[in-house]
C-alpha cells in the first residue's frame, strides 16, 4: 500500500511535539508506577521506532527510543526497573537503533538491556511482548501510514494493570480510506466490521468538519468497546493550512493516566480564548492570552452540567472531578476554579467553606454539597 508522502518526512514541528508528548507522559508515568504504587518493573515498547532521529532544519534531533533511552539512563531508580523493547519491520532501520542505544554512556548500567525486533507489527509479535504483560507498560505505535494501527492490537496492549498506549491516528490518509474497498480490511482492523461498513454512510454529504467529528469518535467510540474507558486525541494541523493532518491519541483503562496525559496535551498545545484547544497549528503562538470571554462560557457551561447531573449528591472535590471532568478541556485548575465561582454565588456548599481556607484553594479532600433541584 503506498504511504502518503507527507508521512515520509513528518513536519518538523510535529515529530518534535509527538516526541515531547510521549517524553514527558513517560516521566509522569514512570514516577507514579514506580514511587506511588510501588511497581517492581515498568516497560517502554515502542513498535514503529525508525532509526532514531529526524532532521529539523540542518540539525539531527533524537526521536523517542534515543530520548527515552536517556531518560532511563539519568535516572538510578529508572535503570533499576524500566525494560526497553524496540521494533521495526526495517532492517536497517532497527540496526542503526541498536547501534545508537548501544553506544550510549553508562547504557550498561540498565539492569535490563534494551530489546530489539525487525517484525511486521501484527499477531506475529505477539508472543515477543507477552513478558511485558506482566507488569505496567506504556506502549508506543507510530506507524508511517496506518497499516498496523488496530484496535485489536490497542485492547491486548492495555489488557494488564497500568499499561497504556500512545498512538498515531492518521486520519489525513483514513479519511481518504473510509470509502476504497481495496483497504476496506484495515479499516475494519481500525473501526471494527460493523462501525467500518456504516462509517461511508454516516460521513455521506457532511461537512468536512462534521465528518471529522464522526470519523474520530467513531474511532474513539471503537476503542471504548475494546476496553479503552479513557480516550484523549491532540490534533496536528497541516502547515500553512487549517486542514487536520493526524492526530496523537491516549488510552487508557484508568483515570489517573487519562487525566496525566490530559493534563500534558492541555500544557503542550496552544490556547485560544484563554481555553485548552488540544491541538499543534505549526506557528501559533503557544500561550496565546485573549479575553476570557468564551472561558467563561465553558465554565457557564459545566456549571449548569453539575447543577443538572449532581443535584441531590455530595462528593469529595477528586471525585466530583474524575466524575464530570472526563471529554471535556477542563484540567483540575480550571475545574476548581468553576467550583470555587459556584461557591461564591451560593449555588453549593463546600466544607470546609471557603473563609476556613487558604484564599483561592480548594483541595482534593473537601467536600461538595449540590442540593437538590428546586431544593
């Protein structure tokens, strides 16, 4: 199957962001597996891994394996628990990996050498990552088109206790798919059978956006039915061009990771209007400050969401959180902040209240009391 050319030098911007992503989930990751639930062994597995670098201008720039590599390296609790897993179907790529891992300062340090495989990503891998499913793994898959991204392959990679996936959705070319019969049976790896032949019906006649929105929930709804309960997708526009190329997407079996992850992608795109846009437009300025006005709208919003669908409750604030929070931009700062300004106009209590608290806080503890409608 030909690969779009785009995908054969990503935008320089994009593989930088994509890196950054997955560097800095990895760090968050490893120190709640490891410090939090005491985890004896964590795991990297990255199956699509190239040969560990991309150009960004005249400089040569360390992808994912060589930047997670070092961070394991730099860490004496990490090189004590992490295995490393690198595969690519390329030969030559795989090579030149393992020789840039393998010559790496203080490597053999690691009490667990990095593993390296030249498979075709599929049920032929299988059995190389059964050991990883036996403790907490993050898993990685970049592929260069969307040959070997299945939701399938994402279900039996988060099977085990605290393992989750990073993925590449190339929605550009999947887009472009969802009507060719010649790739009908990758799109029913990737939707399954039922959604993959309903998908040209549903995005006949739609606007390019609508037909987005379809596609990427669609996908999203998939995963969910495979056993991924928390899903996040960042966005990746076309340089110059408002057009989406892809997309970065989380899943999870666990809020905490959903939330991690959530948290990272907010902080790493750009904002418009003062909210979280999930999102990497080549060139935009990434803390972009304009007025609060359509923040305020979305805080009006998930205000009347919790005084329709909590009335009558009582939570802690983490609770309440994990709750309504899910499928929405609003990270736990800005989730507090539409609890604190319900508290002020007297619409819940809070115990402790706020004149017993640090001024401007609200800790995972403290109560909320929603009362009842009409109550």
């Amino acid at each position: 199957m030909p690969i779009d050319p785009f995908f054969e030098s990503s935008p320089q911007e994009h593989s930088l962001i994509k890196t950054e992503l997955v560097a800095k989930y990895f760090d968050a990751w490893s120190k709640i597996m490891l410090n939090r639930n005491k985890a004896n062994t964590i795991g990297f597995v990255d199956l699509f891994s190239g040969a560990g670098s991309f150009r960004v201008g005249d400089e040569e720039v360390e992808s994912t394996p060589l930047q997670i590599s070092r961070k394991v390296i730099s860490d004496s609790q990490l090189q004590k628990h992490v295995r490393l897993f690198f595969n690519d179907k390329k030969p030559d790529h795989i090579d030149a990996l393992r020789k840039r891992i393998e010559d790496l300062e203080h490597i053999d340090q690691l009490r667990y050498a990095p593993a390296f495989s030249n498979t075709e990503v599929g049920q032929n891998l299988y059995g190389a990552l059964s050991s990883f499913a036996s403790f907490p793994t993050i898993y990685f898959i970049d592929p260069y088109g969307y040959k070997g991204m299945s939701t399938d392959l994402v279900r039996r990679l988060i099977s085990g206790w605290g393992s989750e996936c990073v993925f590449f959705f190339n929605y550009d070319a999947i887009n472009r798919a969802i009507n060719n019969d010649v790739v009908s049976p990758l799109m029913q790896e990737i939707f399954g059978a039922v959604r993959a032949e309903k998908l040209p019906g549903m995005v006949a006649g739609a606007s390019s956006k609508e037909r987005e929105r379809i596609v990427l929930q669609g996908f999203r709804d998939t995963l969910k039915e495979n056993g991924s309960s928390f899903t996040i997708a960042f966005r990746f526009l076309r340089p110059g061009m408002k057009r989406t190329s892809h997309y970065i997407v989380f899943a999870s079996k666990a809020f905490r990771g959903y939330d991690v992850m959530r948290d990272i992608m907010a902080r790493t795109g750009h904002y418009q209007n003062a909210m979280p846009m999930f999102e990497w437009a080549p060139g935009a300025r990434q803390a972009e400050l304009n007025l609060d006005q359509p923040k305020q709208r979305a805080m009006d919003a998930m205000e009347q969401i919790l005084i329709s669908h909590a009335a009558g409750t009582n939570d802690r604030v983490d609770k309440v959180y994990e709750r309504f929070s899910v499928d929405t931009p609003f990270i736990k700062k800005a989730f507090k902040d539409v609890l604190r300004a319900m508290e002020e106009k007297g619409l819940i209590s809070i115990d402790p209240p706020a004149d017993a608290r640090k001024k401007g806080t609200l800790a995972d503890h403290c109560v909320v009391n929603f009362p009842k409608q009409g109550g």
